[in-house]
C-alpha cells in the first residue's frame, strides 16, 4: 500500500488509499472511531469528502423511513390475539395453510362442477336416445 | 402512544390482563408489520413473523423491565424472529423486497424543505434496500431506520459485533453507490 506521506499530484495512490479506508467512510458518518491513517486521509481527500456527504445524506433519508407505516387490513390484528388464545397454534396453523387450503378448494370445486356438468349431458343425451327410439 | 398509557398497560398485561395485552397489540401491530415486511420482503411472511413476535412478546413479557421501549424491546423481538426466519428460509428461495406496497406517513412534513428534498431519494432508497442481501438489508434496517444499537443487533441476529458494523458498512456503500452512481465521477472532477 502506498505510504500517505507520498508527494506528488498522482491520483493512483489516492485511489487506493480511498478504496482501503472505504467501509471505515461507511462508518464515520455516525461518528464511529476511526485509526489515525483513515482520520488523516479523510481530512485531505475531496473525493472521500463528497462521500461523507452522501452517506449523511443516505442516512437522513434511512432515519426518515421510520414514520412510515405500511398497509396493513387490521385482520392481521384477528390473527395474532387467535394465536395468542389458548389452543391458538391451531389457529396459527390454520392460517399458515389457508392459502393452500383455498387452492385446493378451488381445485375440488372445478372437479365437482366438471363432473355434474359432464353427468347432466349424460342424463340429456340418455334422454334423447330414448325419445327416438319411442318415436321410432 | 403516550408513555404513561403504555406503561399502564404493560403492568396490566404482566398482571394476566388480556385486555390490556389486546391493547397493546393494536396500538403497535402496524409499526411491527413494517418492521417485518422491511426485513423479509413478503407481505404472507411478514404475518407470520408478526405473529410469532407477539408470541414470543406474551411469553416473554413479565422480562421485560422497561429499561428500553417497548417498541424497541418488540423490534429486538421481531428482528430476532425476521432472522430465524429467513435461516428456514435461506436457500429455499431469492429475497427480494418488493416495492408495490402503499404507505402511510404516521408523521407528515415536519420540514416541508427537507421532505421535498427526500422525496426522490426516499422512493430510490426502497429500491435499493430491496436490492440488497437479507443479511446487509437487516442490519442497515435495524440500525439506520430502527436505531438499534450494535450490541441489540449482534445479540438479536447471534453475530458479533463487529461482524454487525461490517455488514452494515457494507450495506451503506452498495446503498450509496446506487443512489449516487456518478459520485466517484463527479469527486475526481472536483
């Protein structure tokens, strides 16, 4: 690693002293304790300056998701004093496979309402057959 | 929730008042959903770690001493809970958060300036955080939204501390070089 002491105008070595002090950057921006070289180097780079400013831009933007409050039906709320009543791991458990369950019900259902279907055309076309041959 | 009300009610709850645990529960349901819905990233998921923290929380109550919040002792709880699930979950399948969810701001404008300036950045930052590993996205949640505190984190998640500070400083860089592709750029320009 190139020595901080080194002179001259070069962005090589400044480049790799960026990248070796980068996480520290990651963490200086709430005051975390850096070693003498990191503190050294952040003092003089342009470069690792404007990424302080990011970071505590980033971070203001993270602190600012905290008043936010996702959607939520308040079902949810059902759901969690269920589980909490005595016997609510069956609750629980129901819920965990209500989406499965649903599927299947669906699918059975479609089984049912094909077979009803297909036995009504068999009791139509019986029905048919039998008529010609009365009439016949 | 006023403090003193909460306090009331968590007495009443340790007591064996279910009403008072009931109370407690839809005062801070949402703000726990959130919380879990941000660390798991699927709103079916996210019921069931919801679930399990106020589980736990019910079990655990008559610990809770008071030295911290109680929403802060619910998210520890709920990190804790987020973070075995997502171990079952693992290499079942890829995390991804996604970010056709509505919100609700709970506190509106307290600086229209500053919100203005947010605006942008906050939509691009939900993005980014769903890009991110479970194990990054975790600990930049807990501790740049939550304001967990690095040991709360480490003991929540059973890492240590250092290896919290190093996912989280590694989460805030990918986090910045999203949201400011052109930062390196425009430094060197300077």
């Amino acid at each position: 690693m190139p020595s901080e002491n080194s002179t001259g105008p070069t962005t090589a070595p400044l480049r790799t002293n960026c990248e070796t002090f980068s996480l520290q950057l990651a963490g200086a921006v709430d005051g975390e304790e850096l070693d003498p070289a990191a503190k050294s180097h952040f003092e003089t780079c342009l470069r690792c300056q404007a990424e302080l400013a990011q970071y505590k831009k980033l971070l203001r933007a993270l602190a600012s998701l905290r008043d936010q409050r996702l959607a939520v039906d308040d079902t949810l709320v059902n759901e969690i004093l269920l589980a909490l009543e005595p016997g609510g791991t069956v609750h629980r458990l129901q819920r965990l496979s209500s989406a499965s369950r649903s599927r299947k019900a669906a699918y059975i259902g479609g089984i049912a309402a094909a077979t009803a279907g297909a036995a009504g055309a068999l009791v139509i076309a019986s029905r048919l057959a039998a008529r010609q041959r009365l009439a016949s | 929730m006023d403090s003193d009300r909460t306090n009331e009610l968590v007495a009443a709850a340790k007591e064996g008042d279910h009403r008072a645990f009931e109370e407690l529960v839809r005062q801070t349901y949402a703000d726990t959903y959130t919380l879990a819905y941000r660390l798991v990233g699927d709103e079916e998921d996210a019921r069931d770690v919801v679930q399990e923290t106020y589980l736990r929380a019910h079990k655990g109550l008559k610990k809770f001493r008071g030295d911290a919040q109680l929403s802060t002792w619910l998210h520890r709880i709920t990190a804790n809970c987020a973070n075995t699930f997502l171990g079952r979950r693992g290499r079942h399948r890829h995390d991804e958060l996604s970010d056709d969810f509505e919100l609700a701001d709970d506190v509106p404008d307290r600086d229209p300036v500053f919100q203005a300036d947010l605006g942008d950045l906050r939509s691009n930052l939900v993005a980014a955080l769903t890009e991110l590993p479970p194990k990054l996205r975790t600990v930049v949640v807990l501790r740049d939204i939550y304001d967990l505190s690095h040991d709360a984190i480490a003991t929540e998640l059973d890492i240590s501390e250092s290896a919290a500070k190093v996912r989280l400083h590694r989460a805030r860089k990918r986090l910045r070089e999203s949201l400011y592709p052109m930062g390196e750029e425009q430094a060197h320009a300077v």
